[in-house]
C-alpha cells in the first residue's frame, strides 16, 4: 500500500509542475549553500517562492547519503494556498528520505511556502536536497557540516519511574529541583520542567541544566515531581531526593594535583614569587605574587598574611579594643566578622588525630543575671540554606570529635542551657539523648527515670497538628517505620506508642497518625501492631468522624467468624423470645441500591429498612445523628425461634394427617367388608 500511494503521487506529479519555479531554501531565515551546527542545535530548514504559481517538489537526503539527524515537524503556511500538502517520504520510491510537498490552490503568495525542523545528532557532513516533483533536477540543496557540541551545564539524567509498584509507560510531565540537603534545605538554580517526557517500561532519560553555577564542591540532591501529560492535576512528589554522584572527570578535577594542572599563570608557578620576604607567605593580587605584610600602630594592628607553620598568633587588645574583619568595630562585640561573598563568616576546623577537638570553642561563665551563650548564632537571610551554628566533626583516631560542644556554667539567676536553638534546627547525621550513639538510629533517646523517652505536643488551634511526625518511604526490599514503638518493663502500665489528640477549634488532631509509601518489596503498613492495641475512643476504618466503638466505611471480612460474648454467667433476666415467627412475619426483606455510593458498596444489595424494623425488633436498631443503623446478626436467635414454632406446627400438623389417613384406611375396610 506505501508503493502504491507514492506510485500515485508521482503519477499526479506527472501531470503537474515538474520543476518548481523560483522555489529556493533557507536556514532559519538566511539563504545560503552552507551551514555549521553544533551535535543538538536544532535549525529551521524552510522553502521559500519567488512567484505565486503552483508547484510540486521534494526535500530530502539522498538514498544512501546519512541524514546525520532528523528532519521532522513539517509545518505549511498560508501562502502556499490552500490546496498545499506535505507527506513525508522514503526510499525506494522516490529515492530519498523526507518529503513531498505541494503548493496551489486559492491564496498562493510568495513568500515562506513550508518549515522543517532538522536536529542534527552525529559529527559529519552530508547534503539536504529539493527536488523537482519528478526527483530529476535539484532545485537548490545546503550543505551542512555538524561539528562536536560544547560541554555547556547540562547533563544526562536517567531515572526510572514505578506507578503502583509498576513500571510507568507513556508521556509524562516532570519538574526537576535542586536542593543542596536531602531534606528541607534551599533551592540551587532555578527548577526545570519538561513536558511529554517518554518513559518506556519505566525508563526515561532528560536533559538537566541549572546553570553554571549549580555544582561544585558541595554535595547536591534531586528532587523530582510528575503527573501524567495532558493532565490538570497537581504534581505529584516523588521521595526520597535522590543524590548527584560526581562524573568521572569531576572525581578527577577535583583531587588533581598542581603539576597536572594546565595552563598555570606564570608567576603562580610554584604557588611563590621571587621577592615574597622571609617569614611571611604570599598573596595573590590580581596580577602577580607579592609579600603580605603584618605592622601594628598603637593600639591598632594591620594583618595581611599569616605566620610560618609552626608559628603562633596572638591578637591582644586592651579593655575598649575590638577586633574587625570584613567590616566596621562593633563596641558590641570583640570579634566581628561579616561576609556577603563567603560561605562561612567563621570557619574552625579541628583535626587532631588524638583527645577531644574542638572547631570553635565558645564558653560563657560571667556571674551575670541574663542570658550567657558560649556561641550565639543567627541565621537572617531571605533564601539558600542558612545556619546560625553549624558543627562538623570527622571521626577521630581516639577520643571524641564535637561538631559543637555547649556546656553551661551560669551561676547567676538567668539562663543556663548547654545548647539554646530558636528557630528550626537540622541534624544531617545521628544523634543521641541520654545514651550512645546507634548507627541504627538517626535519634537515640533513652531514660531510666523519666515517663517519657520521647514527648511531643502540637497544641495550635487550627490546621493538622502532629505531637510525633515519623515518615518511613525509603524504596527499601525490608519493612520500614516512620515511628517504631517497643514497650518492655517488666512491671506498671507500658505503651509503645501513646498518641492524644485534643480537640481542634478548626482542622484535624492525630494522637498518632501514619502514611507508608515504600515502593520496595517489604512491608507497607501505615500501622503496624505486634501486640495488644487499645483504644479508648472511636476508631474509624475509612472515615475520620466514627460514630461507634469500630466503624468501617467499606467491606469488612476475615478468615473466621466474629465472636461475641454469650457466657450465661455474664447474663441476666434471660427469657426466650415470644411470638418469634409473628415478628419474622412482619419483617419486610428488601433489595435496594445505596444512593451514596462513595460510603456504600455498589450493585444491588438486601437487607431490611431500618425505619420499619424497629417497631418490631427494637433490640437491633441503633440511632446516632438522625441515622438509622441494624444489627443483622442478633436476628439469627429470632429466625431460630420461629423456625421453632414452625417445626411444633409442622409435628402437630403431621400428627393429624396421620389421624386422618388411619381413618380414612379404616372407612376403607369397613366398605370393602360390606
């Protein structure tokens, strides 16, 4: 059917316009025989007419000759008439690969007839051809030369996307975000979206560019969003954040010593300059190395430099004297640093292989009666990821590293806290409260003496509130929780887990709440019990308002039958039910259809309608808000009971059938007798 239809096209070319008159190619708007791209810069391709008549043509590689990329997106404008058409093309008939186009009709003008798009993909060099309607003379061609694209900021990201724990296929739209922490932190760059990303049995590969400034030597972290193309719907979050592992040449660039370093300036050749004096070292000002300096004049001192290794610093001032770097004297305080540029303002590093280190030491002792803080930090701009305190420590050979260590000595009558956050506080690693640290857990608390290892309370009055929050979503092959509770003493009353919620003016309180979301193999539970549960409230299954000890808004059903007590030494005032097949009789069984099918199952059911059933058997009809409620198990003893009386009716009934066929025998002999 394909060799027919281009068989057929070429007969009508046949017939037509062979050679299109004044018909010639652009690039993007630019005549010419030639152009130079880069791997991936996609360029419009475009045939233009000099003169308003008809014409046929083909635009195309030649069979044989490599496209080196693709020419797609066909686009006809409205000076080609409206008679014009495109149809792409390919080998054996006619002998090229790409289009066929046509342009006549009412409405030809000159000007821009149709549009390509042509992306090359492969270093090289190849020709793109217009042909005549019969392919038998070029009309114009560009040669196009494809040289090796530049590094840029971009890189490749391949992810695979599950949905219900299966493989995604089709279009998706997905929003990409650059975080400098796995959690919470600040946003790097700007993010990007890409709509109708293809993700093929899971699989999907993107181009990413934050910038230039995006990477370096700390670590960054992706976070990705989705939603279904085409859809209105809110992106969803995919979590966790995954990492961004350095590239190979990364790796590389980054532990590379100076003589594998090209292309050195040379006065920075061997870090030093000729005239830098003795017992200083170098800086750099721009041009060249030259010596620092360090002079003081009266009670001022001037440093531009460091000391010798091995040589100590000491800066000493008297009672009024502050110290400034970066900045202004503050009478306030007898070291200020500012920085809008760097990092750090203060930056302290200790790596002593042995005994305790400190990277900065504050201590606070003065018999004061306000606050004293060793080290006060405050964090107070608007964006990117802000610590007014922030502590690192690398294991130590021996002894004990701390990223920050606070003790609080305070013998006056203010404030006295080892450590005093105000504002949000964030722990990249583990931590530990009344014990050792356990690689097992990011928090560790333990107590012998409190009622309470751990003890939330979310008291705002409006919106959801959690005292406890714990998330457990890691893609893991073993079971995961967001909050695990294990309760074992020995004597008293032990919970695991206790949770209360008081009510809210407004929104929603969870004494416990949990959502799991692992997309692993293991266990997904937003709950899970080994052990006794209690609850003294309602507990909802599907509803957030139970209006009963258990509610289940949906089915319910297990593997056996359910057990209610029935111990006659737990009952009194115990009679057997009366007129049981009276009331049976008056119990109209229905079938009906549940108007609200979002609380209620679907299709046709039976039952019985509440409203009538309770001037009959009360015992089984509970009303709560206006709604009345059955239980259907209870009338199992009144069914019993009137299949009772049926079967006393059916043994007096069958007594007396008996009678009269013994009489009826008995008439019958007495005749035969005559």
């Amino acid at each position: 059917m394909k060799s027919l239809r281009y068989l057929l096209v070429l007969i009508v070319c046949g017939l037509g316009v062979r050679a299109g008159g004044g018909i010639s190619l652009s690039v993007d708007g630019e005549v010419g025989g030639e152009v130079i791209l880069k791997v991936g810069q996609a360029v419009q391709i475009e045939i233009r007419s000099d003169d308003a008549g008809s014409y046929e043509a083909h635009l195309g590689f030649d069979e044989g000759t490599p496209a080196l990329g693709a020419l797609s997106d066909p686009q006809q404008y409205a000076a080609a008439g409206n008679a014009a058409l495109f149809q792409a093309v390919s080998p054996p008939s006619p002998p090229l690969t790409g289009y066929y186009v046509t342009a006549g009709g009412k409405g030809r003008e000159i000007g821009l007839q149709f549009s390509f798009t042509y992306t090359p993909a492969t270093v090289g060099q190849t020709t793109l051809k217009l042909y005549d309607g019969l392919v038998a003379t070029v009309l114009d061609s560009i040669v196009i030369t494809i040289e090796a694209a530049e590094t840029g900021t971009g890189f490749t990201y391949q992810g695979r996307l599950l949905e219900d724990n299966e493989a995604a296929n089709g279009p998706y739209d997905m929003v990409f975000t650059l975080f400098d922490a796995p959690g919470e932190g600040g946003i790097i760059g700007a993010p990007v979206t890409l709509n109708n990303v293809d993700v093929v049995d899971g699989y999907f590969v993107s181009v990413l560019d934050f910038g230039s400034g995006a990477f370096g030597a700390e670590a960054r972290w992706l976070q990705t969003s989705v939603r279904a193309s085409g859809s209105t719907e809110d992106y969803t979050l995919l979590w966790p954040r995954q990492r961004i592992t350095s590239a190979p040449q990364a790796t590389y660039a980054s532990g590379v010593d100076w003589a594998n370093v090209a292309g050195i300036p040379a006065d920075l050749a061997n870090y030093a300059a000729p005239d830098v004096a003795a017992g200083f070292v170098p800086y750099y000002d721009g041009t060249r190395m030259v010596s620092s300096s360090l002079s003081q004049s009266g009670d001022d001192m001037s440093l531009s430099g460091i000391l010798n290794p091995g040589s100590d610093l000491q800066i000493a001032t008297q009672a009024g004297a502050e110290v400034a770097v970066g900045t202004t004297i503050n009478t306030d305080r007898k070291l200020n640093v500012y920085t809008d540029t760097n990092r750090y303002a203060v930056y302290g590093e200790a790596a002593k292989s042995s005994g305790s280190n400190y990277g900065l030491y504050g201590r606070a002792s003065g018999s004061t009666t306000s606050a004293s803080c060793g080290v006060f930090g405050i964090s107070s701009i608007a964006s990117g990821d802000n610590c007014g305190v922030r502590g690192q420590a690398s294991t130590a050979s021996s002894g004990t590293n701390y990223g920050v260590f606070g003790q609080a000595s305070n013998s006056g009558t203010g404030g006295a806290f080892a450590g005093y956050f105000d504002g949000d506080v964030r722990i990249s690693n583990n931590t530990a409260i009344g014990t050792g640290i356990s690689a097992a857990r990011k928090l560790n608390v333990y107590t012998n003496a409190n009622d309470y290892a751990v003890y939330g309370e979310a008291a705002r009055n409006s919106g959801s509130n959690f005292g406890l929050y714990g998330r457990a979503s890691g893609n893991t092959t073993s079971s995961s929780y967001g909050v695990y509770g294990i309760s074992s003493s020995a004597s008293g009353i032990n919970y695991g887990l206790v949770g209360i919620a008081t009510t809210a003016s407004s929104g929603t309180n969870y004494g416990v709440y949990g959502a799991a979301s692992n997309s692993g193999t293991g266990g997904d539970w937003a709950g899970y019990f080994s052990g006794k549960v209690y609850a003294s409230g309602n507990v909802g299954i599907g509803t957030t308002s139970p209006s009963r000890k258990l509610f289940v808004n949906g089915t319910a059903g297990g593997t056996s039958a359910w057990f209610n007590d029935s111990d006659a030494r737990l009952k009194k005032d115990v009679v057997t039910i009366d007129g049981a097949l009276e009331k049976v009789g008056k119990l109209r069984g229905v079938q009906f259809q549940w108007k609200d099918t979002q609380h209620h199952a679907e299709g046709k059911q039976i039952g019985f309608i509440a409203q009538e059933a309770v001037a009959i058997v009360p015992e089984v009809v509970d009303v709560q808000d206006g709604t009345y409620a059955m239980q259907y198990a209870p009338l199992t003893a009144l069914l019993v009971e009137a299949v009772k009386v049926l079967k006393t009716e059916n043994e007096e009934l069958r007594q007396r059938l008996a009678a009269v066929e013994a009489r009826l025998a008995a008439i019958g002999g007495e005749k035969g007798g005559l």
